[in-house]
C-alpha cells in the first residue's frame, strides 16, 4: 500500500494518507478522508460547538478540559503503532510523538 496524494473537498489543498493512515482507516472500517487534517479539525470543533449549543440538558462538569478552552489539535500518525491520534501541541518531527496508549505504556 503506497501513500496517496488527496485533495480537501473543503479547501481545495492536497494532504499525503498515509499508509498507516491507510492501514487504521480500513481496520477501523472508515471510508478514506475527504477533508485535510486542519479542516477536519475545524469541522470536529464546529460539529462539537453546534451539539453543546444544542443539549437542552445543562452542561456536565467536565474538570480541566473547559478550563482549556478551544485549543489547536494536531493530527498524528503514533510513532511506535501508527494509529492516527490527535495531539495537542504541533509536531515538530524531531521527536517521537505517540498515542495516548503507547505513551502510558513507556511511562
């Protein structure tokens, strides 16, 4: 399975899937992406603001992660399993960079 050049339906920008994107994205059973990482980002968090909009119910407590506000996530390929994750700092490549999993599990 080679990486695949694609083209974001939103934006209009070419983004690399690659295989190990490839590789989750089947065994997850998920269709290939349409969007690019930033603009499926963009849509997660606007898809999010319009459901918590939208709850009649009143906000659950949710500890530290309303403190934090809208922040930026970036997404990843893990460096140890290849599974796509999102991480909440911008990947530099200088360094390994891995899920939540396979960091818990080199603490």
């Amino acid at each position: 399975m080679a990486e695949r050049t694609l083209t974001c339906r939103d934006c209009g920008n070419s983004f690399v899937f690659t295989e190990g994107e490839q590789e989750f994205f089947t065994m997850k059973g998920f269709s290939e992406p349409s969007r690019c990482p930033d603009c499926r980002a963009a849509h997660k968090r606007q898809r999010q603001g319009r459901d918590n909009r939208e709850m009649s119910s009143p906000p659950r407590d949710r500890g530290t992660q309303e403190s934090r506000g809208d922040r930026q996530l970036y997404e990843v390929e893990c460096s140890e399993c290849g599974t796509l994750t999102q991480v909440p700092f911008k990947p530099r490549g200088h360094s390994p960079v891995y899920c939540r999993t396979c960091f818990n599990n080199r603490r």
